[in-house]
C-alpha cells in the first residue's frame, strides 16, 4: 500500500509470483476498505487478524495459502489466515524471517533503488573467487553471447549436453530502457529455472543509460556483462564493443558506476591489443574500476571474418597471472580436447566457445552426436519455448552445414520456407537422405572433401582463410571444396554466373540493370566529409556539413532549404514591430482624450 494525496492505494504493474499468488494490475486503485490503524504505521506495517474480529482481508493482493505471507516492495509482509480466524485487523512490523517472492518482483527493486533486493532485503553481492565458485557453480565450459544464436532455446539445448554457463544474447541498452517490448521478448519473456546460472550482456557507451539498462534486467539473471569484444561494422558505427578499448576513462566510469549501483555483479568480455603488456594493463583498469569476471578473446578487433586467424592464448595467460579475478577464454575451440589444452596453457577457470557450440551443440560433452538428434531435440524445445523462425533456420544452417553442401535443393528449400513445421519437413527430409546414405554406403569408405568424419555428424567448420593465404601456399580458393570469393572485376564483366545471388535476382527484374562501376554516375564529394554534396548548396557541402555551417555562421543556402539568415532577420523585424505596438496604442489614447474633451466644450458652447 502507498499513500498518494491523502489516500490508499495499491502499486502498479505487480509482477506475478505464482508462489505466493502475487495479482497483476495496471492502473491505480483504491482498495475497498482502508486498512484499520494509524495511517503512519498502515504504511510500513504488514497486517494480520486480531482475535474476535469478523472482516475478511481487506488489501491490493490475497494469498492463496491460509499461512501464505505477502513481502511488498517497501518491506511490508502481510500474512493471513483471513477469513479462517477472521477478526479485525492490526498493523504490525514485519518479521524477519519472511520468505522473500524472490526474483519475480525485479520492476519494484529496480525502482526501489540498486541495493534494494526483492522485498527491501540487501542480499550481499559476491565478488571475485566467490561469485565464480558460488553463484556461477564454478562453470568451466561456457556458451558464448551470440546475436540471434544463444536465445532461451538454444541454451537450454546446450545446458542439457555439457554447458555449464550461458550468456544471453547482446542487447542494445538504450533500445532495452526505452522499449518494454524489446524487454519482454529478449529477457522478460525467456524466464526459465532450468536456464541458470545466465549472465546478460549489453552493449552500451553511457553510463547513466548502461546502468538503467541493467536494472531493469538484474533480478533476472546472476551478472550483467558489458560488450567490449564486438568487431563488426554495426558496433563501429554505433560506436560500442571492441571500439570502446581505447576510452578508459569512459570504460571506468561505466563500470564504477555499475558496480556502485547494481545488486549483481559487473562482468566484461574484451579483445586483446596487439600487444601483450597493453593488454595487461587493460585488464588491471577493468579489475581496478570493479570488474568481477573477465572474458578475454584472444583475438584482436581487426581478426574477424576470412582474417579471423589463430587466437592467442599468450596474451590470455598473461592476463590470467597479471589479475586476481576469474577469467574465462575464448577462440580456438573446436572440440573438447581443445577446451582441456586451453585450460592446461592459460590456467583460466574456464573456457567460452561460439563456433564450436553453434556446429556441435554436444561440444563439452567430448562427443560427435548424429546431426539429426541435435536438430529434433532443438526442434522440440522451440516448440515449447518458441523464438523468431529466422534464428531457427540459423541454427539448422549450422548444424548441417556439411550436408547441405551435398544437397543443394535442400538447402535452398530451408532458406526459403516460412513456417516451423516448414523447417521440421526440412529437417526430415535431410536425415532420410542421409540414412539412406548410411545404408548403400560401402566397407571402409571414408569421408569426403577432407572431413574428419562424414557430413552427417556433427563436427567443427573451419573458416576458409582469404584468397592471399591460399596463394601463399600454392592453392586455389576453389580446392578442397573450399569456395573462393568472387573478384570485383569479374563481377565487373556482368557474367551472371559470377554475380552474387542478390545481384542475379536484380538482374532477373531487369535485364538491361548493369553492375559496371564505370556506368554509375559520378557525384560531386562534400569538401569536410565525403559525402556526395549538394549541386545548389552555396557552401559546396553536404546537407549535413551545410546545416552546421550555415547555423554557426546565421546564413542561409536556398540549394539545401536552410534559410538561418532569413529567419533570423524575420524575427528581429516581429521584435521591433512589437516593441512599436505599446507606443501607437498609448498615443491612440491620448488622441481620444483630447478629441472627447473638444467635443465636450463644443457641446457647452452650444
């Protein structure tokens, strides 16, 4: 109960606890009866039947349980044996050993403040050793955050063949504090006891927005992990990821910040530097700003893609003994043998993998299962726990990517159905061919296109290397069943062959549509930033560059519609007409005095 101008009423927007039969509601209400006592202790009290008495329980919310006992967001408990005992109803202070609804109320503690657990309780925050070893169950094999891939599904799966330790996939801050849909369909909603311990990673450059974001999501996971490991374009522009590791000062505060003000604790992942004693140092700054665990990519922001490369375990060990928090690597893992070597080098407690878990879900488990089994059992948890059709058909790409190399129409039917019993056909339709394969396959035959095992099982993808490497070594692109990419002046010719798929079917629109650079019209570049400029603009400037310029400098470019200069004059002219206006009314006044009082002596006269 809370107390708004002098009345009672209930919170909005109560999360469910089926526990304790916590009630949903969004709009304020008066309950039906106030409760009986002084107000200023109504409001910190829990309430319970006196002897004698008859009234049911009056209130926001009933347990379900006669012995049941409700904890609200300020504190209170309210326990009842109503309507059995009956009685009047006093207030009273609330006993500590209540049981607390646990983390079904994480809107109020987000409210309440960031040391404010479920029910007003402090729960101490372990760091270090201890948050590894306790709340994290000592976790050595570890699912990696990945974009559309590590959903609720996906983890589970995982957790049932070896994972010890998930992450959510990377969420953008400012779009989770500002969108309650974004919330319920990438936290909220994926609520499940069998996906703990989880850790929840964002990206973010503020930290004011960093830490909202996490306290919005910190009663529904076990650690909040900030991003500083994401290489790709998007991060580049959106200006987060692994192109933060040069702003300590920034960095800094957003930890400092985070670890003042969550109840959880702050984690990061990172890339390395190129060089080892930089990278040192990098983690010493993110250790000393309260950082509690430390997930180390043992590649640089620059090795992504075709130039991903070996990552370095050198730089992970030295991390390692330079730190006295838990770090965890990544990069390198393909199998379990892989994960035991790395922990054996490094001395890390524990060891991340992406690639690996995406092509074998059964990767911590040491063992190659039939792909088939991986993509039925995903399938059935999707079914309970359902997730976007394009993450489905992500997963399934993965998972027979070596089969689908073999059977083309196939794949292109699973890129192009629409609906999940689509895919289960799909899905179906594979492990037939390939039993059927089993069945007329001959004594001794071994697999093909230099596989260590035969496309059916699950095994690891090794990325082909850029086309540079394989010149390097005396190979073609297109050896060993490995495609090279296509050359822009292949493309250039306009054989259609060679065009990308997205091209062909813009050439299939429109025959005449020619991808030839030397046909594309030339434009005119912007003088500070390269964009192509306005043909009318008086400052040769892009539309952006223009507007700055014209706005520091009050002027005006009719090319680009900015029209400062004139505006301004507009206005310094409706200023002065103003200033004019209180003048000519006074003397219109005084005028009509004089006129009157003529008229007045006129009249006298007469």
């Amino acid at each position: 109960m809370v107390e708004k101008n002098g009345k009672c009423f209930r919170p909005c927007r109560i999360q469910p606890n089926h526990e304790l039969g916590w009630g949903q509601d969004s709009r304020w209400k008066r309950p039906r009866r106030l409760l009986r006592g002084t107000r200023a202790e109504g409001l910190r009290g829990s309430v319970q039947p006196q002897d004698g008495a008859s009234r049911s329980a009056p209130g926001p919310v009933r347990a379900r349980s006669p012995s049941a006992a409700l904890r609200f967001p300020d504190g209170t408990a309210r326990g009842g044996t109503a309507g059995a005992a009956g009685g009047r109803w006093r207030l009273h202070r609330p006993a500590a050993a209540l049981p607390c609804p646990g983390r079904a109320c994480g809107l109020q503690a987000a409210a309440a403040g960031p040391a404010a657990g479920c029910g007003g309780r402090e729960m101490p925050k372990l760091r270090g050793e201890a948050f590894w070893r306790e709340t994290l169950r000592g976790a050595h094999y570890v699912v990696a955050p990945m974009v559309d891939q590590s959903e609720l599904a996906w983890r589970l799966l995982s957790r049932r063949h070896g994972a010890q330790l998930c992450y959510t996939p990377m969420l953008h801050a400012q779009v989770f504090l500002r969108d309650a849909n974004y919330r319920r369909e990438n936290l909220y909603g994926e609520a499940c006891p069998e996906d703990r311990p989880l850790i929840v990673q964002f990206c973010a450059n503020d930290p004011e927005v960093f830490v909202q974001a996490a306290l919005l999501a910190q009663d529904y996971c076990d650690a909040i992990d900030l991003n500083l490991g994401c290489p790709q374009m998007i991060a580049k522009r959106g200006h987060y990821g692994a192109f933060l590791q040069e702003e300590w000062d920034l960095l800094q505060r957003m930890i400092l910040l985070a670890n003042e003000k969550l109840s959880v604790p702050i984690t990061c992942k990172i890339r390395v530097f190129p060089e080892i004693d930089k990278t040192v140092k990098y983690a010493q700054m993110l250790e000393k700003a309260g950082c509690q665990l430390l997930t180390v990519h043992g590649r640089t922001k620059e090795q992504k893609g075709p130039l991903a490369g070996v990552a370095s375990w050198e730089h992970i060990q030295a991390v390692r003994k330079a730190v006295s928090i838990p770090v965890f690597a990544n990069g390198n893992i393909q199998c379990l043998s892989d994960v035991e070597e790395c922990i054996r080098k490094t001395g890390v407690h524990g060891v991340m993998s992406a690639e690996g878990n995406l092509h074998n879900p059964a990767l911590f488990e040491g063992r190659n299962p039939l792909v088939w089994e991986m993509a039925e059992e995903y399938l059935e948890i999707v079914q309970k726990y359902p997730c976007p059709l394009s993450y489905v058909r992500a997963h399934l790409f993965k998972l027979w990517h070596h089969t689908l190399q073999v059977y083309q129409q196939l794949r292109e039917e699973l890129a192009k159905v629409k609906t999940l019993e689509g895919i289960v056909d799909v899905n179906r339709e594979l492990k037939l061919r390939c039993q059927e394969e089993i069945a007329n396959q001959k004594e001794g035959e071994k697999p093909k296109e230099g596989l260590p095992f035969f496309h059916w099982i699950c095994q690891p993808y090794i990325r082909p290397g850029p086309k540079e490497r394989c010149k390097e070594n005396g190979t073609t692109g297109t050896e060993k069943g490995v495609r090279g990419k296509r050359s822009l002046e292949d493309e250039e010719d306009g054989n259609s062959e060679l065009l990308s798929k997205n091209k062909q079917k813009k050439k299939l629109r429109n025959p005449n549509k020619s991808f030839d650079p030397s046909l594309k019209p030339k434009y005119a570049k912007c003088d500070q930033c390269g964009n192509p400029k306005g043909n009318k603009c008086v400052f040769n400037m892009c539309r952006g560059c223009c507007k700055k310029r014209a706005f520091k400098e009050t002027a005006d470019c009719p090319g680009h519609g900015l029209l400062f200069k004139t505006k301004y004059e507009k206005s310094l002219l409706w200023q002065s007409n103003q200033r004019a206006s209180p003048e000519l009314s006074q003397k219109g006044d005084v005028d009509g005095e004089e006129t009157a009082v003529l008229k007045e002596a006129d009249d006298s006269a007469a």
